[in-house]
C-alpha cells in the first residue's frame, strides 16, 4: 500500500513543523504549505523524501486549488488535511482597523474554508479521510490577549469545523479541531516576561505548553483510534479551560 498523504497548512514552523514531524513519524507522506520559503525548503531538505514544501496562501483560492490538484495528480489521493495556518493583529479593539480584521479573517477562517472546501469533494468520493483545524482557547472565550480579530476569526473556524463535520460525516470523513493556548512558539515568544509569568500563573499544569503536545492531539485526531469522534474541538492548554 501506498503512503498516505497529508497536506498540512502553516508547516514550516513552530505547531505547523511538529505536526509535519509527527505525520512523518506515521508514515505519511506530507505535503506542507506556507509563506515562508526559506523554512519551508530546509524542512523539505531535512526530511527529503517525506516532506513537499509548497507555497501557498491559503487566503487565495486559486493558490488553493493549485496546491491540492497539483497533490491529487501527483499522489492520486489526499488522506489527511491539517489546517493549521494562522495570523494575530495585536491591537485593542479601538485601534484595531478594518483591514488587520480582514487580514486576520482572510488566513484564520477563510483560508480553513477554502482549504476544506477544495479538499472535501476527493475525500467524499475517496469515502475516507480525516480533517484537523488548529483554533486556539480564544475562540471559546474571546479576545483575551489585545487581539480582537483573532479569537472571532477562530470562533469561526470551530463553527466551520462542526459544519464539515456534519456534512462530512455520511461519507466516512471526520472532521475535528484542536485548540490550544499558551504555546511555546515565535508567537509567544513575543511576550514580556512579566506577561510569561502572569499566563504561566494562570495555567493549572504551571507550565507553557510545548508545540508537539499540540501535534500529539492532531496525530491522535487523524488515526483510527478516533474514527468515531467528529465535530470536537480538543483543548490543549494546561487546564486553562475545561470543558
């Protein structure tokens, strides 16, 4: 049999990178799609023969289309979707202007869409596959870092993920998401250390999370194991949430 092949978005770093990783680890063949050139060739070239680094914004559509049927004729079949690309305009909601909100919207819930759109028809006839969005705890609480944008725009995306789900779920594909909070990534490295310690403060397990405790959530979401599981959203943030 052939290997499976996953297309994930935002796979050039930080979560991104750890779930391309951990696919690798599971004997998919990924195809990982990003901005970022430079990161995304040296982790092709890390992992040459079982990584495909492609370009792609994913607020394009035709970038979209693009990128999966180049996959499709390629591979012949798309078994994993990961759509894990994503932006944050740090502003209070005063400052924040109407084109950092589209921006946000444009990557965060549009490009998830067109991404599950594009992909939804080959899993469908394929009759199997699984999809995984990467949101975030704002998207169950609100704004709760001076980002406006971010935690609607992610709100969203688990909408979006219940309505594939259900739509999804006759054909055999489950849909689900992750959301995460707290995160040892580029983005979090911003922070202060004062800010560091008041969210480490309020976290439970007294500790940031790392990138592949998010990728493990994503692996577990896409194996058989969860075959009967679709339209969850799983929090991976330390306790910070429950629910």
């Amino acid at each position: 049999m052939s290997r499976p092949v996953a297309i994930v978005t935002g796979g050039a770093a930080g979560i991104g990178k750890a779930i391309v990783e951990a696919l690798i680890e599971d004997g998919y063949l990924v195809v990982a799609c990003d901005l970022a050139e430079e990161r995304g060739k040296a982790l092709e070239n890390q992992h040459a023969g079982s990584v495909i680094f492609r370009r792609c914004d994913v607020s394009s559509e035709s970038d979209v289309e693009a990128v999966v049927d180049g996959v499709l004729r390629e591979f012949g079949r798309i078994d994993a979707l990961v759509n894990n690309a994503g932006i944050i305009r740090r502003r209070t909601s005063e400052a924040m202007n109407t084109e950092d909100w589209d921006a946000v919207f444009a990557v965060n819930a549009r490009g998830a869409f067109l991404m599950c759109k594009h992909v939804a028809n080959i899993m469908k006839r394929q009759r199997s596959g699984r999809i995984v969005n990467v949101s975030s705890v704002a998207g169950k609480l609100g704004d709760i870092t001076s980002a406006p944008g971010y935690g609607p725009s992610k709100a969203a995306m688990d909408a979006l993920t219940k309505t594939f789900a259900r739509e999804m779920a006759p054909y055999g594909v489950t849909v689900n998401g992750v959301a995460p909070h707290a995160i040892e990534t580029d983005m979090s490295a911003q922070w202060s250390e004062e800010r560091r310690k008041a969210i480490i403060a309020a976290i439970p397990l007294g500790r940031l999370g790392k990138p592949s405790e998010v990728a493990a959530a994503v692996r577990f979401l896409l194996s058989e194991g969860a075959g009967f599981i679709t339209g969850e959203i799983i929090d991976v943030n330390g306790g910070f949430v429950m629910d």
